[in-house]
C-alpha cells in the first residue's frame, strides 16, 4: 500500500479549509469604517436597529446585512465592493456621518436613495474611482453636484434625481465614463438639454425632469439608439417633436414629456414605436387629431393626453385585446359622441372637459373592468342610461356639469364598488332611491383601502429599475373649492355630490349608512323636511353642505359628534331653533354658512335664543297700586287747587266793586296789568 506524503496533504487541507476562512474576512479597516458610520448614526438615533449584525464581534463584515464582498481568491482576501443602504433612515440625517464610507476604497455599488440625508456631499466621495454604480436619489442633499464623478471610468450608472443639487452650466465636460443611466432630476438644469449627454451613447434610462430646461429636444437625443427610458416632464421644452423619437428601430419604453411647452401636431409615425409601455405627452400645446397609428401601440399601458389643444370628433380605434389600462384626453377640445373604441380591459377612462355631447353611449357597458369614468365638463344629454350601471367594478364616476336629465336610475345601487359619485350641476329630479343608498357599500367602511398610484417595472440591458408616475388628479368640489385629490391615494376618499339639481325629497335617513363618506354635497336643490337625525352617523365626514333646499326644523343635536366636520353649509333654508354647541360644532362660526335661516340662534351668529334673553322683571304688590294712588292724588289735588287759585284772585282785587268807567279806563292804559293778574 503507498503511503500518502504528510507535506502533501497539509498543503491540501491550507488550500481547502484555511485559506477561505482566512480571506473571506473583510479587511480590518473596512470594518472599523463600517463600525464608525454605525456609530455616528446611533449617536443621533440610538433606538437605530437595522444593522444590529453590523458589530465588532464578527469575524468579518462580509457576513453583514447590506454588504457584499467579492470573491476570495489565492491571490486577494475578500473585499466590500457594495453596500445596499436605502431606506435606513425616517428622520433628517446630516450627510458629514457618510464620510467613513468613503474610505472604503473597493465600492463598485453604493446605494443611498431615500434617506433624509441634508447638507453637503463630502469631498472623500472622489476616493471611491472604482464605482460603477451611486444611487443618491430622494435625499436633501445640497452644493453644486460634483463634476469629478464622470471622470470615473467605470461609472455606468448615476443617480442623484430628487435633491437640491446645482448644475453649473458654464462648465465644459468630457465624461471619461459611459453611463446606462442618469437622473439629474430636480437638479437646477437651465438652458438647453447639456450637450455633453451625447456623448453617452449607449445610455438606456435619462431623467431630466423638474428642471428649467429650455429650447428644442435635440436630433441627437432622438436617434439614442439604446434608450429605453426618457423623462423630460416639467421643463420649458418647445417645438415639435422629432419623427425620429418613434422610428420603428427605436427601443423607447418611456416617453415623458409631460408639462411643457411643446407644439404643433402628433407626428403620424407615432404608432411605428412598438415599444412604448407609457406615453406622457400632457400639458403641452399639441393640436390637430390624435394620429390612428397610435392604436397600432400595442404594449401601450399608459397613455396621457390630457391639457392640449388636440381636437376632431374621430378616435383611434384601439385593439379590444390590447393592454391599455389607463388612457387620460381630458381638457382638450375633442367633439362629437363619447368614444368607446378602447380596450374591453381598460381600467380608468378620463374623457372630460372637451365638448362631447349626445346621450352617453349604451355600448360603454362592455369596457367591463372599468374603475374610474371621467365625463365632467361636457355638453352630454338625456338620462343615465341602465347600461352604464352594469360596470359593476366603477369606483369613480364623475359626471358634473352636463345636461343629464331624469331621475336617478334606482339600478345605480349595482356600483357597489362606488367611493366618488359626482352628479352635481345637471338637470337631474326626483328622488334620492332608498335603494341606491341602501346598496352603496364602497361608501361604508369595511373595504380596505387600495393605492391606485401605477408602477412598472422595466427590464433595461439586465439591470431592472422601478419607477412610479403619477397620473392626473381628480377635480373634486371639496369644502367649497375645486381641488385635486390625488389619483395615487384616490381610494382613501369617500364622495357623494349631488348639488345644483333639481333634486326633490326629503333627505333620506338611510343616507347615515355612509359611514366612509368624507363629503356630502346636496346643496342647490329643492330637498324639503327636517335634517335627519341619523346624519350624525357620518363620523368621518369633513364637508356636509346642505344649503340652498327648502329643509325645516332645528339642526340635529348630534352633529356635535362629527368629530371630522370643517365645514358646514345650511344656509339658505328655512331652519329654526338654537345651532348645537359641542364638538366641532363650536369650529362652525362662520355667519355665511346659516345666513338666510330667519328661525336661527345661536353663539355661532350671534343672534340670542329665547331661553337666553334675560327674564322681564315681575311688578311688586306696591308697584301694582302705584297707579292707583296716582289717580286718587290727582282727585283729591284738583278741587282744592281750583278752590286755592280763585280765593288768590279774589285777594288780589280782581273781584273788586268799580264803576265800569274806571275799569275800562285800566284795561286801556295798562294792559299788561291785567295779563299779569290773570296769570
């Protein structure tokens, strides 16, 4: 039998056991840097946990959480080359804490994203020349953003969009990286888009949003052969758009361009980019028609043309298979009859503030997954029509100031998913049914609350990014004002507005079943009887406006447990009795909102109730005789006056016995005299 040689397999064993042990630990400087920046954080914040495992009596660093090593090989020990640091902090953080990182010298990855982190950039950033990747994006950071990033030349992707950064316009550069991708947004860009971006050819993602950029898009930038992503949302951009922006060949699957002050018409290659997933082009001056190729988009997800001045009366005809799930023409001046050519799965449908007209379409039932139908602001007539009610998934439906008319469809109780009903500023009668309050139960509170923000994710040359956009707001009549609520938390609201109709009931008392409902408009009818009592039921209520109606009686007591109420408008009635105190009852002083309700009182507009003037103070028995012995005095005082007055005058001589010569001859010379002794 041979024997194995002893130096042999203590070579072996070093090579098999000892030596990944032994390199697979971090560098020790690397870890007491790590431990430093732990340190500086829970010298601000010592209830800090996330990097717990992050302590001196680990072996090696490379066995903590959000850090990575490279691989141990015969010749190197493991090193740290990414650290995964987004979200760590909730609270306002000073970037000086960061500086320990920077000594790490082997970062190739350095995220940061979304950590309150103010202030400046430290200058030992410019040691970390090995990174290919920074993420700084949604921080606080300030100062002028360092230019000696891009002379890092394995530098693929730069991020620092969401800051307070600056950009000095004034400086050449001549990048010595090639960049994948680079968000510069909300960094202070003026002028025209920098003309050393193109440079990067190969760039897949560019966002230079919220910036002050101006001028034309640039040739150049069109024909990027390798862009997938493009946001240039909220600049001052101008002219028209390259055709080159969608030739077949392009790769584009963003497109933003939202917000600025584009023009002239949609080029009629549009359809030719096959891969566009979202298309932003709102709030520009594009006019003319939508171009038909659009339709031929077939992985178009998200299209936005709304706030333009595009126009006609013919709408592309989408695919009914195809996967639009969110299409926003508001605010344009599009005519004719409401179009119904989209996708039988699309899900919001914004058509309003254009000049459609003609009764709402009954074919609208088959966009079967509908949630949110926009059609305010158009010249639409006659009545709701049964169709429209058997989109059972509608959580939106707006239809403010048009021309409906009729009654309200007792069949509305189908929506069940209903959260905002708008209604108001139409010709619409009648009654409030029972049976559409009874059935509205997306008005109660038992649903859970659901974000309908939209978010995709994009593969771009193997590396995935998320990016979220928001879509347009929903115009609402909220607490007196039109106001925008947000269509990323549109799920958070519960309205029901059916004001300025002719609307002509009492006010049902099942309508205190609403319990989610944050508004309540049924102002500007011609609602009669008392405010029902159940109301008070409403606890989340925020605006309750019931002015202008014929409603009677007091206003109920309980409202003083509507702990949510800010505004309440009952104006314009014919309501009597004391205004409740209590709650936020005592926040309702404006005058205006009880004005024109005679019957009113109350510390609210300072008008006295009865039961609060001062009582009449009740005559006393001496007080009840007084009169009496007035007159008894007055008796008793006269005869002995007139007695008095006629023996003076008898005294004085008046009565004396003359001859009538002598007493004509004193009534001649004096006159006075006898004035005077009459008197």
């Amino acid at each position: 039998m041979v024997m194995a040689n002893p130096s042999l397999l203590l070579q072996s064993f070093f090579f098999f056991f000892l030596l990944p042990c032994l390199s697979s630990s971090c560098p020790e400087y690397q870890k007491q840097a790590l431990l430093q920046f732990k340190s500086s954080i829970l010298a601000i914040n010592s209830s800090f946990h996330t990097l717990d495992s992050w302590n001196s009596s680990s072996s090696s660093c490379c066995l903590w959480d959000k850090v990575t090593c490279s691989s141990p090989s015969t010749s190197t020990s493991s090193v740290v080359i990414e650290l995964h640091l987004s979200n760590l902090f909730a609270r306002l953080m000073p970037s000086n804490l960061l500086a320990p990182l920077f000594l790490i010298r082997s970062l190739r990855v350095l995220s940061l994203s979304s950590n309150h982190l103010s202030g400046e950039l430290p200058e030992e950033i410019g040691n970390l020349t090995k990174l290919n990747s920074l993420d700084l994006e949604e921080n606080l950071l300030t100062v002028e953003i360092p230019f000696r990033l891009l002379d890092f030349k394995d530098l693929q992707s730069l991020l620092l969009g969401g800051n307070s950064l600056t950009w000095n316009n004034n400086m050449k550069l001549v990048p010595k990286c090639s960049l994948l991708r680079l968000s510069l947004r909300s960094c202070g860009l003026q002028g025209e888009i920098p003309e050393w971006i193109s440079t990067q050819t190969n760039l897949s993602l560019l966002d230079l949003s919220m910036n002050q950029l101006h001028g034309p898009l640039p040739q150049w930038l069109a024909e990027f052969q390798t862009l997938s992503g493009l946001s240039l949302s909220h600049n001052k951009l101008s002219g028209s758009l390259p055709t080159a922006l969608f030739r077949s060949s392009q790769l584009l699957n963003i497109l933003a361009l939202s917000h600025n002050n584009f023009s002239g018409e949609l080029p009629k290659n549009i359809g030719d980019a096959k891969s566009l997933i979202i298309l932003m082009l709102d709030g520009n001056n594009f006019s003319g028609p939508i171009p038909q190729s659009i339709s031929q988009i077939s992985n178009l997800v998200l299209l936005d043309l709304s706030r333009n001045r595009l126009s006609g009366n013919i709408f592309p005809v989408f695919d009914p298979q195809g996967n639009l799930w969110f299409a926003d023409f508001s605010s344009n001046q599009f005519s004719g009859e409401v179009p119904t050519t989209f996708p039988l799965d699309i899900e919001t449908l914004a058509l309003g503030g254009n000049k459609f007209s003609g009764a709402l379409p009954l074919n609208l039932k088959k966009l079967r997954n509908l949630e949110r139908l926009e059609l305010q602001d158009n010249n639409i007539s006659g009545e709701l029509p049964n169709s429209l009610l058997q989109i059972s998934h509608l959580r939106v439906l707006n239809l403010r100031n048009n021309s409906l008319q009729g009654s309200i469809p007792k069949t509305l109780s189908n929506l069940q998913n209903l959260r905002i009903l708008d209604l108001s500023s139409n010709n619409l009668t009648g009654e409030i049914p029972i049976e559409f309050v009874n059935h509205l139960t997306g008005m109660t509170p038992n649903l859970t609350s659901q974000t309908s923000g939209f978010s995709v994710l994009i593969t771009l040359s193997s590396n995935f990014f998320s990016t979220e956009f928001a879509v347009n707001e929903l115009i609402v009549n909220w607490k007196k004002y039109k106001q925008g609520l947000s269509s990323h938390y549109i799920d958070m609201y519960f309205l029901l507005d059916l004001s300025n109709n002719q609307l002509s009931s009492e006010i049902p008392a099942s309508l205190g079943a609403l319990k989610a409902l944050k508004m309540l408009n049924l102002s500007f009818n011609k609602f009669f009887g008392k405010i029902p009592a159940s109301l008070d039921d409403l606890q989340n209520v925020e605006s309750l406006d019931l002015s202008h109606n014929k409603l009677s009686g007091p206003i109920p007591i309980a409202f003083t447990k509507l702990q949510q109420l800010t505004t309440l408008d009952v104006s314009n009635n014919k309501l009597t009795g004391q205004i409740p105190i209590g709650g936020q009852m005592n926040a309702m002083a404006d005058p205006n909102f009880y004005a024109n309700n005679s019957g009113l009182c109350g510390v609210q507009i300072r008008v006295s109730c009865p039961k609060d003037l001062p009582p009449t103070p009740k005559l006393q028995e001496h007080d009840n005789k007084e009169p009496w012995i007035l007159l008894e005095a007055v008796g008793i005082g006269y005869p002995v006056g007139l007695i008095l007055t006629i023996g003076i005058i008898f005294l004085a001589g008046y009565f004396n016995p003359s001859s009538p010569s002598n007493n004509r001859r004193r009534h001649h010379h004096h006159p006075h005299r006898l004035i005077r002794q009459r008197i």
